[in-house]
C-alpha cells in the first residue's frame, strides 16, 4: 500500500511569495491640527455672536431711548397729568425694569382719590397711565378741613369747588379700614338721595347725630341709624302745619319717627 504524504507546496510548482503590506503609523499631530482648525471654525461664528450680544445688551442697557421722561394719562379728571406720572415714580426708570403692577399699587396708596389704575408699558419707552377717579357724593369739614367722601366710604382730601354736594361738619366717625364708619355712611348715602338741596348744612355730634340747617334756617335733629327717608316725610308734614299757621321753630325733632316734636321757645 503506498504511502500518502501532505505536501504543503505541490512538487514542481513554484512557491509565489506575497508582496509585503505596507503599515503606515498615524501621524497624531496631524490629527490634533486638523481638529483644531475644526474648533476654530465653530468657535469663531459663536464668539462673533457673543460679541453682538454683549454689544446689544450694553446698548439697550445705557441707551437713553429705553428711559421713561413721560407718559400717557387717560382718564383723568381732577388730577392732573404731572402728578400722576410724579406719583407713579415712572420717571427715569428703564422699561425692561418696570413692574406695571407695583406702579399701579403705588398709584393707589399715594392717591387716595383714584378708584382704579391700569399702567402699561411698551419698548423702547412708552407708557400708559389709565385712571377711573372716584366721584364724591358729600363734602365733610373736619377741624378746619375739609375731605371729600364717596359712594364707597372712602375718604381723601378735598380739592376742586362744591358742586351740587351736601356739606356735613363735625367730627368724622371712621372705621377700622379708615374709611366713614359704615353706620354714618349709609346715614350720608340716604340723605344724598333725598334730593336734599345743596344750600343745607348738617352738622354731626355722637349725642344727638345729624341736625340740619335748611335754607330757613330752621335746625332739624334728625338723629342717626337708618330710616332717613321717613324722617324727612316727617319733617315736610310738620313744616307745611308750622307754615299755615306761621309759626317759627326754634327747632324740630324727628329722631322718632312716631313721636315727632318741635319747640317755640328753645327748650
């Protein structure tokens, strides 16, 4: 049995060599170049941007078109335009730093005499103050001065002319909140929508409440609490049997409705 016998290389066939690979090292430097030259074409268009950036900021921030030197006031009628934007604090402020809603509670405590404030501002430095003021119903003197009253109670200081108010003297009862205190008020409100004439002068003390002076100079003792409507009804059918008989009273008591008294002779 012959042998077999493995030859690697086939007999008489030439042994083909391969040519050699050539393995190249990689050059780091050369890499580290190319990416820093990456980095510097995204660097520089972000630093570019940086720069413009800054620059605008610093723009808006100091230039002098973004400062408020005045405003737009609409709804005023006893206040003037000035002091509303005095009392604002508006002025010299830069828009971007202005709270609208902080102006407007300023507005309000500094001005008693507003009932609403709504203040808007645009860029680069535009505002807007709008007001509702509120409208006084009565005229009262305190101690030599005089404040205005409203339909709310609200008290604040008397400016402008009596128009058509009912004037009241005395000392001035007032709440907790500082407004009138709210039995008085409502005693004010009835009296103002008795379609008093304005010529009328009532005077106000805690042991006998209102006493009216009329255009006759009569004095009326009309008391406080509610029920003013009655009582000046009462008054009128008194003052039509004092007239017929032309009689002249020192005064007259309408405090009790029911039991309505006058005096001649003062007592």
């Amino acid at each position: 049995m012959a042998s077999s016998r493995y030859h690697p290389f086939p007999p008489g066939r030439p042994l083909e060599v391969a040519e050699p690979i050539a393995v190249g090292l990689v050059d780091r430097s050369a890499v580290a170049r190319a990416r820093a030259r990456v980095r510097g074409r995204t660097r520089r268009p972000l630093l570019l941007l940086l720069v413009l950036v800054l620059v605008g900021a610093a723009w808006v921030a100091l230039s002098d078109g973004f400062y408020v030197y005045g405003a737009e006031t609409v709804g005023a009628q006893r206040l003037a335009g000035d002091d509303l934007l005095l009392a604002s604090g508006l002025v010299g402020k830069h828009t971007l730093t202005i709270r609208p809603r902080s102006v407007e509670a300023g507005l309000l405590a500094a001005l008693p005499t507003l009932k609403s404030v709504e203040v808007s501002c645009r860029i680069p430095a535009s505002c807007t103050i709008v007001v509702e003021e509120r409208e006084p119903v009565a005229v009262w003197e305190e101690g030599g001065v005089s404040y205005w009253i409203d339909e709310e109670g609200m008290i604040f200081p008397f400016e402008g002319m009596r128009l058509g108010h009912l004037f009241f003297t005395g000392p001035l009862p007032r709440g907790e909140d500082g407004r009138v205190d709210e039995g008085i008020h409502g005693v004010v409100m009835e009296l103002v929508a008795g379609g008093i004439d304005s010529d009328v002068v009532f005077r106000y003390d805690a042991a006998r409440g209102f006493v009216m002076t009329d255009s006759r100079g009569w004095q009326v003792v009309l008391g406080s609490g509610p029920g003013m409507a009655e009582k000046l009804a009462v008054l009128e059918g008194i003052v039509d049997s004092l007239e017929a008989r032309g009689l002249t009273p020192r005064f007259v008591d309408v405090r009790f409705p029911s039991a309505p008294y006058y005096s001649l002779n003062g007592d």
